[in-house]
C-alpha cells in the first residue's frame, strides 16, 4: 500500500557493515548499538497527528533492519518502498552520514518522490544540507508536526492549495534559491501532540511488517517506552546540543514546553495497557517547580502502581520528591547524571549547583524508601577534567559505595563524550572558553569524521586538559574501575565483571592496533590492514564500559497486552 509518508531512519553511517570503524562506548549508555538504530520519539508524535488529518505515515527503522539481518539488500528494500514523500532525521549529528547517503538511495530509486529532513541537526545545519541535492525540504525546529502536516498538503495536494510559502519552519528550494521561511510553529503547551504508541501496531498491520517499527535491538525483549515530558531545557550545560541556548538557536524556543500532568499520567495509563515495561519519563519533572510535581503525582495517584517507572532529574531533587514517588510507585528507578563529581568541572560545566553531600544523602533517603535502583552517569572529556580528575570519580564511587554499605542498587557508570561535542551547545560556540578545540564545525566535515577507523578518530573536539589519547585511555580504566566496583558490590556477578573487563581490555588492544595501521603511508596497505580488523572493531564497540542489560529496569514485569492491542488498535486499523 502507498503511503503519503515514509518516515526512514538511517544507520549513523550507511555502509556500516562494511567499514571498519571502532566506535568505542560511544553508545554503550544508550539502548543502541554503535549505529544508533533508534529513531526519534518524535516518529511517534509526526505519525499520530498526521494520520489523524488523513495522511497514511509509515514508519520504516532502516538502521534496525540492516543491524539484524547481515543480509538485508537496505538499497532494494528502498527501492521497493512506495511513497509521496519520504522523511528522513537528521536529529542527532552523528547521523550525518547515514542520513544523507540514504536520501541520495531514496532520489535514486523515487525521483518523484519529495525528500524532508528534519530533526535537530538538520535544523542547525540547514544551509549546508539544502544545499544536497537529493533534499528537497527541511522543516527546521522542535514542532514540526503542525509545518510537516502542511507540507505534505501540498506534497499531495489532498488539502485544498497549500503554498510552500506559507509552511511556517520550511526550507526549499525554489528558482536555483533557497528560501527560509521564519520558525514561526514553536509548541508552547504540547497539548497539540500526542506520545500513542498504538500507531506502531496500526502501521504493522497496515503494511504487514513490524519487523520495520522495532525502536531499537532487543527491544522485543525489553520494550521500555519513553515519554518526554518537555521540549527544550532550563539548563546551560556547556556541551548540550538541547541547552537552553542552543534550543533558542536552531529552534526559536525562548523557554521550555511542558507537558500537562493530567497528558503526562494519561500516557502512562495508556502505555501500560498494551504494554506493560519500563517507562522512562525525560527530563526532569522538577525543573517546572514543585507545584508541576505535586499536580503529576495527583494524577499518578490513579494509575497502577506496579507500572515500573524512571524518573531523571538534573540535580538532587529532596526528599520530598521520593515521598511522593514512594507513595505512587511501587518501582521506581531514579537516575542522575553529575557528569564528574569534581564541583569545579561541574561548575564550569554550567551544570546545576549542588554538592555531592546533597547528591549522597538524596541516594541514601531514595535508597532507603525502597527505590529499585538509583544510577549515577558519569563523563570524560568535560571542560577543565584532566586523568587524575577522572580517576577520582572511580574513588567518589567506591567511596559513596561503602557509605552505602555496597548497597548493590546503587549503580555508576561512565562514558566518553562521543562522537561529537554539541553543534548548538555553549562549548561549540565557544571552544576556548571551554578548554577545547573544534576540528571541524561544518556537516561535511562531520560526515568525514563519522566514518574514520576510531572514535578517537571520530570525535570533533580536543581538550587541553585531557589529550585525546589520555582520554581513551582514562575512558577505559575508570570503567574497569567501575566494573570492579559494581561487581564487588553484586551488582553485576563476577561472571559479568570478567566478561566486563575482558572486552576493554580487547577494546584498549584493538585502538592500539589501529593507531599503528593509521602510521601506515600506504593507502591500500592501510585499507587491508583495517579490514582484517572488522570483526574485532565490531565486536569491541558492544557493551565495552558496562554490559548493555546494566542499564535495564531490574524487570518484575514485562509483557505486550496482546488482547487489548488487538481489540483496540489492531481491529481498528485502516
Ligand atoms: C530524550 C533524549 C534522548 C533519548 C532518545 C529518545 C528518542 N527515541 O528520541 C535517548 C536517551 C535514547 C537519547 C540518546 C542519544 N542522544 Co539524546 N537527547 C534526548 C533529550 C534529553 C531530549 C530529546 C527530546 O526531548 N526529544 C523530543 C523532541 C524535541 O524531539 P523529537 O520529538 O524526537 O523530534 C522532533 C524534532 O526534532 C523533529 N524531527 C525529528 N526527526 C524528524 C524527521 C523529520 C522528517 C521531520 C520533519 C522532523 C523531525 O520533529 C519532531 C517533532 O517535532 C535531548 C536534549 C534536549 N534537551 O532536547 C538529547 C539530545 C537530543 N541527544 C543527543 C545525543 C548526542 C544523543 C546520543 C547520540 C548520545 C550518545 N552518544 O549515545 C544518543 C543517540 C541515540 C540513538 N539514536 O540511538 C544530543 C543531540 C545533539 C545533536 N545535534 O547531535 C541532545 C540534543 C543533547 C544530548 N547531548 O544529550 N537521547
Ligand atoms: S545536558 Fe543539561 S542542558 Fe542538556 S538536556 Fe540535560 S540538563 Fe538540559
């Protein structure tokens, strides 16, 4: 069946399968793989209100298909895909390459067909990217449901006549210029937007494949949904491409958007219905005040209470925040990122100001009223952080561990910022503010860096404080560090711990093997060379600073509701 829109999400870069690149722990703290498979939450949000004013959306996780199956033809399947439109996210940079050689796959196949970009890089980079020529349009900013609704009037010509120049956001061509037109469409309330997850079991029965929804690997056997509470962000930290600068930079957003409560609770009733695993709220509810809060667990006073839920926040929330979460939940996990526990790397971070006694005593009570966990993420390469700097966070942890008692619901982890520091964030405007240099600031040069044989060779910054190869190498000792930490906690078992650090270690000899190939003047030689090297640069990507399941929920619970997914979304698909 023909869809108006076919929403693609690309691998980070196209021909993964077939370069070698060793792209380290940069994804090793998030749900994908090194290609990061996982598309936009935003997929969720543009198909519902689309499909609600007529459109036929289509969702199709190209990176997925081609991560699971070695044989998957990516070029024939597009090829065979039917389409007004397509849309492809360039949201996260580090898809750069993919996106962009997968547009070029789509114009060659579907000439006719309109190419739509979208997402936060897209945003930041729009003159670089219109100038592609297989992109015909970007629709720049985080609301794009209502411009991209208007664009597809008319791409289709279904609504009546609709004229490119009146599509607030929209970037096209047109006479050999490009036009941009102002980011007038910018969500004040979200109230227009709607997080259903039942869209996904619609479209599979609609195209008969469900295999093309999957968010991320392995997401069958852990299905965690995730709502955003908000859009845009308070905080300024220095190498965050959604800082609240950076949010007004390539999107016009004076000041964030918050989700209702009552939308907030709705959704989460509505999840645990079909689907009943994790939900990730994100963001963190406290930065809209604490009446915001109050009003949320009001709501979430009537909803099951064994739902498995995570909350983040940005700083140590109090304890009151645990009683009421306490009070709702019977499983809650809590999640903080202090980046160092360094003050003065925080502080020049921009980060929130709290102290690490607040931070311990919050993990205490929160430990204490029963939470199932509560998590600690911690980064390298941030401004001002040298190797001792690092290494202490790997002592702040075992200190903090035996203040509580190895309490083995108590869980660090640590990873590179990788592969890029922030196009948007403070950092990226100002690297020598920062301790920093950028080695390149233009799409194409990212597009280069991507697919270099390293992450150290990948990454777009330098820091004075920490040398690339001193961060490599503080990256995978504190991470050692860590593992044995959490093993002697039983957080992980011994058998985990082992495997844990065997990986790093193969991780640390495989970057060293590169280095020495990159020595090699010889382009084929070096080319050769890299190529016996694929299977060990894969393998070595994976779950090198912690294994993958260290980041899960400790499940009670988890199972797809197929009775009521078939009665009530399934029956009713169109
Ligand atoms: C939640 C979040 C996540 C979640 C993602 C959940 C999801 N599936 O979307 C998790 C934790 C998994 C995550 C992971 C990563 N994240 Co993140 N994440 C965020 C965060 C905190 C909020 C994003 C959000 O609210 N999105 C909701 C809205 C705004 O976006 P959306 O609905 O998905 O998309 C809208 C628009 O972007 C646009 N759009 C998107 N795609 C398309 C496509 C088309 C065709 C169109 C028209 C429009 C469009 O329209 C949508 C609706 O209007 C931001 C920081 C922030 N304050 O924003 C960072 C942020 C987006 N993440 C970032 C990064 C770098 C990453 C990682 C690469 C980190 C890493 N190394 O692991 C990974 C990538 C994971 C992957 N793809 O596999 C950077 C991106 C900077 C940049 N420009 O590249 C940000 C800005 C800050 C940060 N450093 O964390 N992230
Ligand atoms: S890293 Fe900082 S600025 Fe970026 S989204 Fe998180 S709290 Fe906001």
């Amino acid at each position: 069946m023909k869809a108006d829109l076919i929403l693609l999400h690309a691998p980070s870069v196209y021909d993964f399968r077939k370069k070698t690149i060793m792209f380290g722990p940069m994804s090793d703290l998030v749900p994908s793989t090194p290609i990061f498979e996982m598309y936009p939450i935003g997929f969720l949000t543009l198909s519902n209100y689309l499909e609600k004013r007529g459109f036929r959306v289509r969702i199709v996780n190209l990176a997925y298909r081609m991560q699971q199956d070695p044989a998957f033809d990516a070029e024939r399947f597009i090829s065979r895909l039917k389409a007004h439109a397509f849309g492809l996210d360039l949201h996260w940079l580090p898809h750069c390459q993919g996106s962009t050689e997968v547009a070029g796959i789509v114009k060659k196949y579907h000439p006719r067909a309109k190419v739509i970009f979208g997402g936060f890089s897209a945003s930041f980079f729009y003159s670089e990217l219109i100038a592609m020529d297989q992109v015909d349009y970007i629709v720049r900013g985080d609301s794009t449901e209502e411009p991209l609704a208007r664009l597809m009037a008319a791409i289709t010509k279904k609504k009546g006549d609709s004229k490119l120049a009146d599509v607030p956001n929209l970037v096209y061509k047109q006479d050999k210029k490009v036009h941009a037109n102002p980011l007038a469409c910018i969500s004040t309330d979200l109230e227009e937007i709607d997080f259903d997850y039942r869209i996904m079991f619609r479209q599979a029965v609609r195209y008969l494949d469900l295999k093309s929804l999957i968010p991320f690997t392995d997401w069958l056997r852990y299905p965690i949904t995730t709502i955003p509470i908000v859009r845009g962000c308070v905080m300024e930290c220095s190498g965050c491409g959604g800082s609240k600068s950076a949010f007004r930079q390539f999107g016009s957003r004076a000041c964030p958007a918050y989700r209702s409560p009552q939308k907030l609770a709705e959704e989460i009733r509505k999840i645990n219905r079909y689907i009943q695993a994790p939900i990730f709220l994100l963001g963190d509810i406290n930065s809209n005040g604490p009446d915001y809060v109050q009003e949320f667990f009001d709501c979430a006073r009537h909803l099951d209470d064994r739902i498995q839920i995570f909350f983040e926040f940005f700083s140590p929330p109090g304890k009151k925040f645990f009683d009421l979460a306490h009070k709702a939940f019977d499983h809650v996990l809590y999640e903080i990122s202090p980046d160092s526990h360094q003050g003065s790397v925080r502080e020049r971070m921009g980060k929130p100001r709290f102290s690490n006694e607040q931070l311990i005593q919050d993990i205490q009570y929160a430990l204490g009223k029963g939470a199932v966990r509560f998590d600690l993420y911690f980064m390298t390469g941030l401004p001002g952080q040298d190797r001792d700097s690092v290494m202490d966070t790997v002592r702040f942890c075992r200190d903090l561990y035996q203040t509580l008692g190895w309490d083995k619901r108590f869980m660090p982890f640590i990873s590179p910022m990788a592969p890029f520091l922030d196009p948007g964030s403070r950092a990226w405007a100002n690297p020598q503010k920062f301790g920093y240099s950028l080695r390149t600031k233009t799409l194409a040069g990212h597009i280069e860096a991507i697919t270099q044989p390293s992450w150290k060779y990948i990454l777009n910054y330098r820091s004075r404080s920490l040398p690339v190869d001193a961060l490599v190498d503080a990256t995978y000792q504190a991470a050692l560090g860590l593992n044995r930490l959490k093993a002697k906690a039983g957080a992980i078992t011994s058998q985990v711990m082992q495997q844990n650090q065997n990986r790093i270690l193969h991780a640390v000899e495989t970057m060293e093997k590169i280095d020495r190939i990159m020595e090699e003047p010889d382009k084929h030689k070096r080319k050769a060379q890299l190529a016996a090297l694929k299977k060990d640069t894969d393998r070595y990507s994976m779950s090198t600073v912690c294994e993958k399941k260290e980041l899960e929920f400790p499940l009670f619970n988890r199972s797809f509701r197929w009775f009521h997914i078939i009665r009530d979304t399934i029956c009713k698909a169109g």
